[in-house]
C-alpha cells in the first residue's frame, strides 16, 4: 500500500471524477480510469492511498498525473483558468505587474502572490473581482516568491527593508499568507511588512495569525462609513459591520492604516469621518492613520467618475483638513521610504530583443515573453506559446517591460 499525503491538496469525489482542490480557492480534474492505471486507489481529504504498488513507483506515477493535470487549474470564484508560477515553470518573477516582485528604487519590495479577488470595486483599477474581464489568473508558489524576494534584499543591501504584499486583487485569497509572511519577516534586513486589503476575509484568527507571523501593519481599503455607500463602492456584497469590527481589532494586535480611495461624487463627505475613525480606534501608532489615495482612470480599469488632477487631489484634502480639524495630507518620510539602488535592466527602451512566448497576459490578445530571467508584457501578439519573437523594448521603468512585437 502507498498513501500520498499532501499539505496544499485535498480531494473530493465529484461525479466520476476526482476534485483536487489546491491552495483552498483553485481546482482540477483527475479521471478515475488514468488513477486506476496506477492501482486501485482510494481517496481521503488530503492523501490517496494505492493498493499494491511500492510508494516510489506510485508517487512518480501520480506526480506525471498533476503535472499534466495542472494545466486545467481553475479558480473557484471565476473559474478562470489559473497558472500556477513554480521554482521549476521557468517563469522569472520580475517584469510584470501582474505578480511577482517589483522594485522601484526604495527599500520598500512589492510581493504580488496571486491574483483574483472576491468584491468588485466600482473604481478598481485593474479591473478584479467575480466580475473582471481578465482572461487569466496567477498563483505563485510561496517559496519560490520568498526565494527571489531575499535576491532582491540581498542586493539591496539595507537593513530597513519593508515588504509591502498588494496583490493585483485581495491578498488574503492567497492560503498560504501567513506562511508567506513568517518566511519574509525572517529574512535579514527586512525591517517592517505589510498587506493591502479590502478587510472582508479577515478575522481575529487570521489576524492573531498574522501578527505572530511579524506583520507590522494592514492597509485597510475601507472607502465609506455610510451603509449603502460602502455597498455601491463595493459592487458586490459587502458586510460593513463585520470590516469596522475587525478595522477595530486590528490595532490591538499590529498598525492600521485606513486606505479610503476619493471616488468623486461617491464619497466625496465621508473622508472626514473615516479620518476620524481611524483616529478613534487607535490607528496609526508608527504611520499616519489614514492615507486617502486619489482616483486614477485606467483604460483597462473602471472608472465610475473622472479622477482630480493631482493639483485638485491636495487642494481637496487641504480643504478637508482645515474644515474639519483633521490631517490627511502626509509626506513620505510618514511611511519611511529611502531611495535605494534599483535593480539592473537588462534591456533599453528601444533595443530590438529575442524572447520566448511564456503564458498567456491577462487582457485582449496579449502574451508574457521572457528573455534575460525578466518577464515582457507583448500586446496584440497572435503568437503560440513557445514562439521565439523579435520585439522592441518599448517600457522599462521600475524592471517592467512592454515590448512591441515585431514579427
């Protein structure tokens, strides 16, 4: 007899077909029949056991069976397909936007371990959610992230290193975040960490979690106070009181930042009481309690209303503050930001480059390349997967790359 045990999948019988679930929130298909060609079989939740068959033999047998079978990871919001990005995929982990890791010249690091999210934003940038128009989600595995994040500190050189996790959706979807973060605040040089959130999946539980696990602080997106306010900015459905009850908690165990989002016209009045909240619950001990970000209007974004001008954003703030006897308005050295040196670009704006087609992108027609260990975004490309192109480097600001495909 061989059991295989798995700590990231569990199965379920489900209609003739076994239902593999990975990481809590993604699945797949095994049919019966190519489990029976290894050996009868029997599946518990999170191990199969094979009658007559030495371990090895199994275990090699069934890992050929993921293997193939991975590439119809689906999401189980969406059911979008889903790729999975692994220490063996052959996918760098810097050059897109999408997930990853990007360096922008500080010594704050960005971790994006996945995509997907479980609201839908009126005015999400990025267009997630159960309603999102992306073709495709992404999942990174946890210790190839953490792998080539301490790279990135390694370079850096900086032993106030900020890890900041705001993922192209909601992080908290991600099911190993607390194992994600434990690895990070134990890397050296990392100094303080934190998580952008909607607030809707956490829970004491998860928060206790997450502090033990040396988080420093959550950015909480929490744009309205008013009932039918935070429900129309949500655009799906939204427990408001269950978000303040945890936004309350929060500060016992670790910084709180609100994170409102200034979508004109929508909650243009409730600005001054979420800054008031914030302060009421005790938010911002070693940051500003509140940081309201202004709208910005993305082509493949929502875009419910017109974004202020820069000039108008802090006009708008200032006015605010003065009114009502409240700070809003916060430097950069409030959030500790040093410059640091950036990661080398392999690639200028302008040079002609080879690449091979990766994965699919996530809007319209585009592809994912990869050429000198960094990922390009290649639009409008009818290319296969596995195709060697030719494309103009056209982007490289921050080791995000957009390249113009050529032929």
């Amino acid at each position: 007899m061989a059991e295989l045990i798995f700590k990231d999948l569990s199965f379920e019988k489900d209609k003739g077909r076994i239902k593999v679930n990975f990481l809590k929130m993604f699945y797949f298909y095994l049919d019966e029949g190519r489990l029976e060609k290894i050996a009868p079989f029997e599946v518990n939740k999170n191990s199969i056991v094979f009658d007559g068959i030495p371990e090895n033999n199994a275990r090699k047998k069934f890992d050929f069976l993921l293997f193939d079978s991975f590439k119809n990871l689906k999401n189980k919001l969406n059911n979008k397909t889903t790729i999975y990005i692994h220490q063996s995929s052959g996918i760098p982990l810097i050059g897109t936007n999408y997930f990853g890791l990007i360096d922008r010249g500080t010594n704050i690091i960005e971790v994006k371990p996945i995509t997907s999210c479980n609201i839908s934003c009126i005015f999400c940038s990025v267009d997630e959610g159960p309603d999102s128009r992306r073709k495709v989600d992404f999942v990174i595995e946890k210790d190839y992230l953490v792998n080539e994040f301490r790279k990135i500190v390694e370079f850096k050189g900086s032993s106030n290193i900020d890890a900041h996790i705001n993922a192209q959706g909601e992080p908290t979807l991600y099911a190993d975040m607390v194992e994600l973060v434990r690895d990070i605040m134990s890397t050296d040089g990392v100094k303080t960490s934190s998580i952008d959130t909607n607030g809707t999946l956490l829970s004491k539980q998860l928060v206790d979690g997450l502090a033990d696990a040396g988080l420093t602080r959550i950015n909480l997106s929490l744009n309205a106070l008013d009932p039918e306010k935070a429900q129309k900015l949500a655009g799906y459905p939204y427990n408001l009181n269950k978000v303040l009850e945890i936004a309350r908690y929060i500060p016992t165990k670790m910084d709180l930042i609100i994170a409102p989002v200034w979508v004109p016209g929508y909650n243009d009045d409730e600005l001054p009481k979420l800054a008031k909240f914030a302060n009421e619950i005790g938010a911002g001990k070693n940051c500003p309690p509140i940081g309201i970000q202004n709208l910005l209007n993305y082509r493949f974004g929502r875009n419910p209303a017109k974004g202020a001008s820069m000039e108008e954003f802090y006009r708008k703030m200032k006015e605010i503050e003065q009114k009502h006897n409240i700070k809003l308005v916060f430097d950069k050295a409030a959030f500790n930001v040093q410059n640091l040196p950036e990661l080398p670009k392999p690639f200028k704006k302008g040079q002609i480059i080879k690449a091979k087609i990766v994965l699919p992108g996530r809007i319209g027609n585009e592809k994912l390349a990869v050429a000198n260990n960094r990922l390009i975004s290649v639009p409008n490309c009818d290319k296969d997967e596995g195709s060697i192109v030719n494309l103009r480097i056209q982007r490289t600001k921050h080791n995000i790359f957009l390249g113009e495909l050529l032929n």
